[in-house]
C-alpha cells in the first residue's frame, strides 16, 4: 500500500475520528464509533476509497 493521503488530510482525519471517537465515549451516538475509519487512515496514511478513485492527496513523490 502506496501513502495517498497528504498532510493536512492527515491531520484532518485523526481530529475527526478521535472527536467522533470521544463523543461516542461520552454518551454520543453508537455510530458515532464510525470515528475508527478515519483515525485509522490518517494514522496509516492510506485510504482505499482513494485508490479507488485514483485521487493522491500526498505530494511526496514515491518510488
């Protein structure tokens, strides 16, 4: 798995998933656990769905 998620989208997808994460700790909605998929992909820095779809958000060349 190439990394295909930049920095800021990084970034982006760790605050939401950990916000839904804390939310669904603190009395929120069960689906409010859907936090895991973002916090997963912004720690791992690759996204399926994105290579699906061919989109590339990381502007580090890779070899």
């Amino acid at each position: 798995m190439k990394v295909n998620i930049g920095g800021l989208d990084r970034a982006l997808r760790i605050a939401v998933g950990v916000a839904l994460i804390a939310w669904a700790i603190f009395g929120g909605p069960v689906w409010a656990w859907i936090g895991v998929i973002p916090l997963a992909t912004g720690l791992v820095g690759f996204c399926g769905a994105y290579s699906i779809f061919g989109i590339n958000t990381c502007k580090i060349k890779q070899q």
